[in-house]
C-alpha cells in the first residue's frame, strides 16, 4: 500500500508527525512524503522536522510567496508529477491551507482516491482562503476522516454523505499533544503570562483591524505579561504600518517549546485553529481573536470565547478567564489515538 501524504505548513508538519510515527510502525506501507513549501523559513519548516522526527520528504517543492491561484496551479502541476511517478493507491491531505487543496486536485485529476484528515469543518465565512480550501477539498475526498460529530453534521448539510465514507476518528492534534506535551513543562517557569499567536489574513491584511487588535493586546500587557512567538507575516504587516508593540516578542517557536509555553501560561490569545484545541487539551483557557470558530465544541463547553477584534469582549473575557479555575471536562475530539483509527481503516481497504 503506498500513500502520498502532503504537508506544506506548519501545522501539516505536527499533524503529519502524529500520523507518519505511527505508520512508519508498519510493515509494507509506503509512504511518501511531499513538502509544497508553503512555509519556508526554518522555524516554520524545518524545526519541526528535526525535533519531531519526521522523515525527510520525498519530494521539496518552493512554491510560495505568490497570490493564491498560481500557487494552487504550481502546486497541482508539482503533485500531479509526483503521482504519476509514484502510483500511489491513496492521497493524503490534511486541513484548510492551499497545499490541502492543490493535493486534493491533483489527486482527483489523476483518478486516485483521496483522503482528507480535518474534514467536515467550517467556519461559514467565506472571506477566509482556508474555508474555499476545505470545502472544495471535502467535495474531492472519497473518505472523510472527521474529528467530531458536529463536522458529521455539517458534511450531512451540505449533502456530502453520499458517495463518500465518513469516519469520525477525533482529532489528529490531540494525538500530537499526548505524544510531545512535556511532563516537565513548569521547568520552564517564568512570570506569569498570556501567550498570543495571530497570523490569520482578516486580521493580520485589514490595517483598521490590525490596530485595534495591537491596542488591545497592549492593554492586556499593562496587567499580564503577553508572550508572543511572532508568525513571519505578521511581523512584516506590523514592520509595514510601524504599529508598535508591547508585549514581548519572540520568534516563531518548534513545537516542543510551544507545549510548554502553553502550559505554563495563564491562557491563550489566537486566531489560530490549532491552538484553541491544545489551549483545551492542555486545560487552559483561550481568547479567540476572530468572529467564528470551526471548533465550536469549545464555545458550548465555555472554555473559549469569540472576541474578533472587539476590545471590551476581549478585556472581558480577560476578567473573567483570570478569576475562573479551569475545569477539567470531557473531551469531544475522542481520545488521541486519531492515526490508530487512520490506519485501521485503510487496512479495511
Ligand atoms: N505553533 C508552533 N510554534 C509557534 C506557533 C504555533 O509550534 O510559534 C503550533 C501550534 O502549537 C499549533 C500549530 O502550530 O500546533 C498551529 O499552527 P497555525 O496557528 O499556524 O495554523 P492553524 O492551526 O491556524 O491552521
């Protein structure tokens, strides 16, 4: 059995690293690893690499730095050489980037099925490239690897059962956190701090919003220390509109210093898909900086609020985050053995 797996950025990496460790387990399997190279620079590519292990791709490409349709082009040309060289039986894709769905057409052009970890999710916004990416790539799959009922319910929405498998197998990341969290995590104590992550496009490409957000982290700072690993866009948006900043900034970090910082922080400020879960998964409470979430299993457990740029939510979600202990509560992404069920059903096939 051989498989093409596609990964591009960062949180590709710690989805694949979960999954690959766990094949490469297995006898007669295949896999073949092809990097896009939509993320580049070494603390966003190749730290996770080396820390967490993962083979060396199979195949490079670098393609970036371009407006999204001819990096879907590019990309859909590179695979598609990729699969008519390899034969594979499957395409693996994960998540919501360009690289997920360049893959997802690539494989379909070429008549090899597909498979799409992360399916099911949506944000129903529509000025997002990520929630085009999902949609579309869900569309594509033949087997739809979801991690909750409410993505079940969504696929079903949208008329998506027939013709394709659905197989709820909990979330892929929850594996990656059971797997790398430290035990040692308060090794790295420090101040108390907040740590923020923000890097989607409605926030980091609108100026207006960028501001307001920057003004309102520079408030939280006056009270709790914010810590945040700067992603490379927005570094070069805030260096562009000369908006200062206050908290302290650090470079993007690898993952196993992201766990850490999670955990010992007093809670979470992102825009980031990924890090509301491991907010959740690591028992700390997250501000979500935009106005929808694909996770929505949060909201209803309280443990995460949707402020957008909105500063009064946002300092009043603050509050209220910092006078309330976090319980711990059942976990509605399964059980962290996501690459397990992977596995098991494509043994099935
Ligand atoms: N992450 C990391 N280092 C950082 C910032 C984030 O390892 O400096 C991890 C984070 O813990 C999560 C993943 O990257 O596992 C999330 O990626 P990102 O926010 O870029 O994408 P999204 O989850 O929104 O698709």
């Amino acid at each position: 059995m051989k498989i093409i797996t596609i990964v591009g950025a960062r949180p590709q990496f710690i989805k694949a690293a979960a999954f690959s460790r766990k094949l490469s387990e297995l006898t007669n399997w295949e896999e073949v690893l092809v990097h896009t190279g939509q993320h580049y620079d070494t603390n966003m590519s190749e730290v996770f690499f080396e820390e967490m292990k993962i083979p060396k791709p199979s195949y490079h490409f670098e393609i970036h730095g371009m407006a999204r349709g001819e990096m879907l082009e590019k990309m859909q040309a590179a695979i598609e050489g990729v699969i008519k060289k390899e034969e594979p039986n499957w395409v693996l894709v994960y998540g919501d980037t360009n690289s997920t769905l360049a893959g997802a057409r690539a494989a379909k052009k070429h008549g090899v099925k597909l498979a799409h970890v992360e399916a099911g999710l949506r944000s129903y916004n529509l000025e997002m490239p990520e929630e085009h990416n999902r949609v579309e790539t869900d569309q594509l799959s033949d087997v739809l690897f979801v991690p909750s009922q409410n993505a079940i319910d969504n696929l079903k929405q949208e008329g998506l059962e027939k013709g394709r498998e659905i197989v709820n197998v909990g979330d892929i990341m929850f594996d990656a956190v059971k797997f790398y969290a430290s035990n040692n995590a308060d090794e790295y104590e420090s101040q108390p701090y907040a740590l923020l992550t923000l890097h989607r496009a409605e926030n980091t490409d609108n100026p207006t919003v960028l501001k307001r957000l920057l003004s309102t982290v520079n408030k939280i700072n006056e009270q709790l220390q914010v810590v945040w690993p700067m992603h490379p866009r927005t570094k070069a948006k805030l260096r562009e509109l000369e908006i200062p900043v206050e908290a302290r900034v650090i470079e993007p970090v690898g993952y196993l210093e992201m766990l850490p910082l999670i955990q010992n922080s007093m809670f979470v400020l992102t825009d980031s898909g990924g890090l509301q879960k491991e907010a959740f998964y690591l028992n700390k409470y997250c501000i979500t900086l935009r106005t929808e979430t694909e996770w929505i299993e949060l909201l209803n457990l309280g443990v995460n609020r949707i402020c957008g740029s909105d500063e009064s939510k946002v300092l009043e979600a603050f509050r209220y985050f910092s006078n309330t202990p976090f319980v711990v509560m059942n976990n509605p992404y399964g059980e962290g053995n996501t690459a397990d069920k992977i596995i098991h059903f494509f043994r099935r096939k």
